[in-house]
C-alpha cells in the first residue's frame, strides 16, 4: 500500500468522523480497526487532525514509523462522484479559496497553524498529499511551509483566472512558487472530469503531471489498483531521489516519537573518499589512484568520517543511554507499561470484546428472566383439565379451525414449552446442577454448567493474575557464564560496548588517514624509485607494501571489534525469548480450560434457546385457532328405540385456555429472548478467535 494515495482517501473519513464529534482516540481506534482488516498501511499512526467547520476544510497528520517521517492529508470536498455539477463547484471552491485569499489568508489559517504546531512537536513533515480540493490545499500547503514532497490525486487548480481584486494574490502565490525547493507530483486518471475542466477554466498548476491511462474518473479509489500503487511508489521514489538532500530516513531513538536522527539521500549514497570533499560521484565511476587521490583519502576520513559520520553515532549512543537509565531507575514505570502493554496485547487478541460480548448476552438473558420463570412454573394442569370439563373421553372429536387434532398434542406443546424454559431459566440464574424429567421417561436427566457471568469474572481474574507473572518473567535472567544479564542490564552493556567501540573505530579511522598519507607518500617515492630504475636499467628491485584486510567484514574479525557486543546481544535475545515463550505459554496454558468450560456452555445455551425457541414457534403456530369438537348423542325414542345426534360445541381459541400473562410471556419471549441466539453464536464465534489469537501472542510478548 501506497502511503499518500491511502492518506488521501483515509482524509474523507477523518473529516466525517471529526465532524461527528469523534476524539483523536476514537478515530484512532477506527483506522487501527481498518489497519487490522488490511485497509490501511500498518506502517502509518494517526498523530492529530483538525476540522476548520467555518471554511469547510480539514487535514490529518499520520507518523511513518518505518522511516519517522510525518505525511499531512488534506480532505477535499466529501461528495466525489466526479459530475459535472460537483467539478463545478470544486473549480469554484479553488477560485475562492486561492485567487481571493493570500497565502496566510483566513482561509488557511487553521491549515498553517496545525502544521506549525506538528513543528514546534519535533515532528519532521516531509510529505504533503490530497485528492480534489485537498490536493490544491496540499500544494498550498507545500509552498507554504517548503514541505520537500507533494502528492496530489486529481488535484483542483491552485487557482482559476480571478477578478481584479484578487490579481494582487496570485503574484504572492507566484512568489511562494518560486521560493519553494520541492517537488510536487500531479496523478491524474483518464477520465478525470476536474482536470478537463480546469483546463478550459485556465486553472493554474505546479508540479510534474502523471497521467493514468486507465480509462477510470475522478474518486480517489481509482489510484488503488496494483498497476497504480506500483507506479506511485516508483514515481515518488525517483522525486525523492531528485531533491536536494530529502529526508530518506529518520529515526527515534528514544521513543518519545520525535525524530532523532535524519539521513538524506546524500547521506545514505557511497562517497568517494578518494575525491576532493568525499562527494558522491555515481555508481560506476572511474577512480584514478593516485598520490593526491590518497590524500585526498586521509582529508576526506580525518573530516567526513571523523567528525560527519561518526557524530550522529555517538549522539545516538547518548540518547539510547539516557533513556536505558530512566527505565531502570524507574521500575514502576516500566512495570505499568508492560502491564499495559499486556492488557493491550490480550486485547487485541480480543479478551475485552470476548468478556463484553458475554456479559451482553448473559444481561440481556437476566432481564428477561422472569418471562422464563413465569413460563416454568405456571400450573400446566389447569389448563389441560379444561379438556376434561369438556369431555375428553366418551368419543369426542377435537377440531382446530376444522381440522381434527389430538388434544393430547397441545398437551405436549405446553409440557416442551415449560420444560425449555425451565432449562434455559436455570442456565442464567443457578449454578451447579438441576434435575428435570423428560416426557414419557422416568430416568433423571442431570445437567451441569457455569454461569456465563462467571466465567467472563474468571477471564478477568486469570488476566490480573497475569501481571505479577509476567513482572518476573521479564526482568532477566543470567544467560552468560558469569554475568546477570537483566534485559536492561544487557542493553546497559551493549551501549557500554558501543561506546569503546565507537572510540577504537575513531581511532582505527585515524590510523587509516595516516596510512593512506603514508601510501600517498610511498607512491611519490615509488615514482622516483622507478624513474630512478629505469634511467640506469635496473628492474630487479621490489618495493614492498603493506597487508590490509580484502574487506571491511575481515576487517572486524581481524581485529575482534564488536565480539563482545555479539555475546551480549545474544544473550539479551535469548532472554527475550525465553521469557516470551515461557509466559505465552502460560497464558495459553491458563486461558485453554476456560476457554472449553465457557465454549461448552455458551453451546448448551444455543441448544437451551433453540430449544425454546422451538416450542414457543410449535405454540405461536396454534395460539388464535378456534377449538371445536362433536360427539355422537344417543336419545331413547321408545323401547329398544334409539337414535343418534352430532353435537357441536365450541370452546374458543386455544389463547384462551391460557392465563393471559403466560400468553404475554409467550409473546414477549419471541421479542426479547429468541434473538438472542444470534448473540450467543456471535460469542461461541469471539470465544473460537481467541483462543485462535492467544496461540499467536509469541511474538507480542517479543516485542514488548
């Protein structure tokens, strides 16, 4: 994933989420969620946005951590289905914003004010990046602050040909132009509608245009193919090449996520030493040995290398120093952060929305309890003798809406509806074992479970049980013969090494000035030698030079410069290892026996509510049916004379038989306790990647 083309995208929803009220936190958590489902580049944490609601605009400030660099986006007009109507109106934005307005006009004052705050922070901005109106704000941005890159998607113009009052404007704009040393790159698709019509609106760009052939418009998400991501990065590679010394690589050492060290692309190219100043001069290039060319060697390292190069080394040394002493004179601290860093880690694996999720289901559960009690324990019998007080022997026919049926199925469906209420009514209310028994058997059917509840109180207590644990996993053990290597104690070490060794290289660079002054020396007295031998025709004679190492590797083994900080370094990684290892095992461990009893459990309640579901439908599906039944009369007409008459009785709906607050009950359990199922899957489903994201905590545990 490109970084700019993503920034500029991400802009939009930045905006969106600021003008909902969103805190930094929050939008934060959001572009973590889509970093987590590969949507955004993992490499790019949200610093601080702004949304300036009296003009519309708003931009976003997100750190590379790959190279500590600082890439602003700026949200462009949030409707981009790229109609005519919206180019329109996005032209007429541009000509208002930048031909009425100076470059520190009202209009970008939030915009200067926020990038001047990232600077006075340490914060190192190299890129500026923005798709429509945000591109133009990007550029705006750019000039404005001497940003070294641009970015720009399907940018507005700077500006479109303006009335006469805003011609004074466009010449500081020009001016602006004209002072900045970066570069700015114009993407733009095929079917780009804003471009063609800024065109033909003599809207006014700066910057180098790269078309897309692609036969794509306007949106933002036309840049995101492969053949478009591959050919941005190449393209603003080669613009970063081309700058005069941009920042190519930042680091932090210290952590504080302010920049500590900044490398250009100067910096990082292979110098001739044996030039004149140490410039670059190109791969490929000829070097000529000669006597001025190892002088030149002995200048160049007794300069670049001593003072340049080797600076930057031992104020890095510094800063990592200071800050190895503030964690081990603060041990408190550092055992908050790796607590934290712990809840964080299991977090992420997804405890907190496993015990949330479980304590959801389960209260909603524990609400509705009482329609669960009610639909246990009302007296089934009273309603089934009402068949009896009707007549239930003696031949009598039973209809339900004039269809014959068996009373004793209605029986049932009241027995199952009572019977799986009861059982799922225990499962949220009692802990240990209940008894029940089946219809039609006389064997006891024991069932034994956990409150939900509880075991989302048992995560939490195994999580806090974590920490003393892992307070002493991690404080070091003595992994050399001899030495107890706490993790900050080894590091303590290395930069001790460092330090020595920083001082022999110095020292070594100086031994290879004065060598190189003395080959510099023995190639003039070489010149003479053999100026010297073939005037008088003698070519017997050597002339001896001294051994040097093939290369710089040989060279550190040779003379044993960073073996000790190798031991130690070892030594501290093993530790870390070992460490992470041992306590990712016991959380695995820990969690895999809660994990099954709350897994178990969470399935015999999908069962429990299944069930009950399904006797609640068997008994919806016949609750407004009329019941009627006939019977066959026999009336003496004489002696031994008899005839028969069909007797129709009606008897009202099968709702009626009921109580009328079990027929609520009934009705209130399709609304508020049969969706719950879905939760209960959505938890067994939580609960399966945990236990999936716990076996995948090794490394976090490194890391921390």
């Amino acid at each position: 994933m490109e970084n700019t083309s993503y920034i500029s995208e991400i802009s939009y929803k930045v905006e969106v989420w600021l003008y909902q009220g969103y805190s930094i936190k929050s939008i934060d958590k959001e572009i973590k969620e889509l970093q987590g489902e590969g949507m955004f580049p993992k490499n790019l944490k949200l610093i601080d946005a702004y949304l300036d609601k009296s003009y519309g605009s708003s931009g976003c400030a997100f750190l590379d951590t790959n190279t500590g660099e600082t890439i602003i986006g700026f949200a462009g007009t949030n409707d981009r289905n790229g109609t005519k109507e919206f180019v329109k109106d996005i032209i007429t934005d541009a000509g208002l914003a930048f031909s009425q307005n100076s470059p520190n006009s009202a209009y970008m004052y939030e915009a200067n004010k926020f990038i001047n705050d990232l600077k006075e922070k340490g914060y190192n901005i190299a890129q500026s990046t923005g798709h429509s109106l945000g591109g133009a704000l990007s550029v705006y941005a750019g000039i404005n602050h001497n940003i070294p890159l641009v970015a720009t998607y399907n940018g507005a113009p700077l500006y479109v040909l303006p009335t006469k009052d805003g011609i004074g404007n466009i010449f500081l704009i020009k001016d602006k132009v004209k002072k900045y040393n970066g570069k700015v790159t114009r993407f733009v698709t095929e079917r780009d509608l804003l471009n063609s019509a800024a065109d033909f609106a003599n809207g006014f760009y700066i910057g180098e245009e790269v078309m897309f052939y692609n036969g794509l418009g306007h949106g933002i998400e036309f840049f995101k193919g492969k053949e478009e991501q591959e050919n941005i990065s190449k393209v603003l590679l080669s613009k970063m090449k081309e700058l005069d010394g941009p920042i190519v690589l930042s680091v932090d050492f210290n952590g504080d996520e302010k920049v500590d060290l900044s490398l250009s692309t100067e910096d990082l190219f292979v110098k001739n030493l044996f030039g004149q100043g140490g410039l670059y001069s190109g791969n490929g290039t000829t070097i000529k040995i000669t006597p001025s060319a190892f002088t030149f060697l002995k200048d160049n390292l007794e300069g670049k290398m001593a003072a340049d190069e080797i600076s930057w080394i031992k104020r890095a040394i510094k800063l990592c120093k200071t800050k190895n002493e503030s964690i081990k004179q603060d041990r408190s601290t550092r055992e908050d952060n790796l607590s934290e860093g712990i809840i964080e880690g299991l977090n992420n694996a997804g405890l907190n929305k496993l015990i949330t999720q479980i304590n959801n289901s389960h209260g909603n559960l524990v609400k509705n309890k009482n329609i669960l009690e009610q639909l246990s324990v009302f007296n089934m019998y009273n309603i089934t003798r009402k068949f009896d007080r009707w007549g239930s022997s003696g031949g009598r026919k039973w209809f339900l809406d004039g269809t014959e049926f068996d009373e004793y199925e209605i029986i049932n469906y009241i027995e199952d509806l009572q019977q799986s209420a009861n059982i799922l009514h225990h499962q949220i209310t009692a802990t240990g074992e209940f008894t029940y028994y089946t219809r039609g058997s006389s064997e006891l059917q024991v069932y034994k479970f956990d409150i939900i509840s509880e075991i989302a109180q048992a995560f939490v207590n195994i999580t806090n049980g974590f920490l003393s644990k892992a307070k002493e996993a991690f404080k070091g053990t003595g992994l050399r013969s001899g030495k107890n290597d706490g993790i900050v104690n080894s590091i303590s070490e290395v930069l001790e090494i460092e330090e020595k060794n920083v001082i022999e290289i110095e020292n070594k660079i100086i031994s290879i000035a004065k060598m190189a002054q003395g080959v510099a020396d023995n190639f003039t007295s070489a010149d003479k030698w053999l100026s010297k031998s073939i005037e008088n025709g003698n070519m017997t004679g050597e002339y001896n030079i001294s051994n040097i190492a093939n290369n710089y590797k040989a060279y550190l083994e040779e003379n044993h410069i960073f073996d000790d900080v190798k031991d130690v370094i070892e030594a501290y990684d093993l530790q870390v290892e070992e460490a992470a290892n041992t306590f990712s095992e016991n959380i695995i461990s820990d969690f895999t026996d809660l994990i099954n009893r709350a897994h178990t459990v969470l399935r015999k309640m999908s069962t429990a509510i299944e069930d009950f579901k399904y006797s609640i439908v068997k008994i919806k599906s016949v609750m407004d049916k009329n019941i009627t039944s006939t019977y066959i009369k026999v009336i003496s007409t004489g002696y031994n004379e008899w005839e028969t008459e069909e007797i129709k009785n009606y008897h009202g709906t099968i709702a009626e038989i009921f109580p009328s607050y079990i027929v609520a009950n009934i009705n209130s359990s399709e609304e508020k306790i049969i969706p719950i199922i879905d939760s209960i899957y959505s938890d067994i489903n939580v609960i399966e990647l945990y236990n999936l994201g716990i076996y995948n905590m090794r490394e976090y545990f490194n890391s921390i």
